[in-house]
C-alpha cells in the first residue's frame, strides 16, 4: 500500500505530470526541459529526481548531458503514460509543452 500511495502523491503534481507527459514522447536532459516547462533548472532537477527515487524515470549519460526517459517497465507508470498519452493533444497545457519540443532541443 505504500507505493502506491508514494505513486499517487508524486503523479498528483501538476509539474510531474507535464514531466511525464514529455518523457512520453522521448528522452529530454535537464535543460531542455527547464525550457519546454518555463521553470529554473533547480526546480525541474527537483521534480526530477524524485520520479526517479520513485523508479519512474531512469537516467543515461549523453556526453556531457544527464538524459531523463521514462520507466515503462514500471506497470503504474506505464498506465499513467498510456492515460497522458490520450490526453495530451487535448489539454492546452500539456499540448503547448509538446509544441515547444522542436525549439528546445539540445544540438
């Protein structure tokens, strides 16, 4: 019973929830994400290492940038993927991140 009630705590945040909405889509370093969410890097690294404690995001190192991408071997992530997958293209906040991705991304 605690991990779920630790899943629905961390996914009851609005800003984890765009986080895992975009990491649904592909893998995003800090950086890029502090740009597509309008956030200090502070704040999204926060946000993203307690997904990661969680087992909901995993890490891999790209040169010199931390890559985030999500956990889909995780059963409770993967249906809250699969939820904001559906949603995505018709919450405007959620559908606004995902049009700010060609722009951010690190060459």
């Amino acid at each position: 019973m605690e991990m779920l009630t630790r899943f629905f705590k961390a996914a009851s945040d609005p800003t984890r929830l765009r986080i895992l909405a975009l990491l649904g889509t592909q893998d995003f370093c800090v950086c890029e994400l502090t740009d597509i969410l309008g956030l200090s890097q502070p704040k999204v690294s926060k946000h993203l290492a307690k997904l990661r404690d969680l087992g909901f995001v995993s890490t891999r190192r790209d040169a010199r940038f931390v890559r985030y991408y999500l956990s889909l071997e995780n059963e409770p992530i993967k249906a809250v993927h699969d939820a904001l997958l559906a949603y995505r293209d018709t919450h405007p906040q959620l559908k606004m991140d995902a049009m700010k991705i060609p722009s951010c991304l690190v060459k």
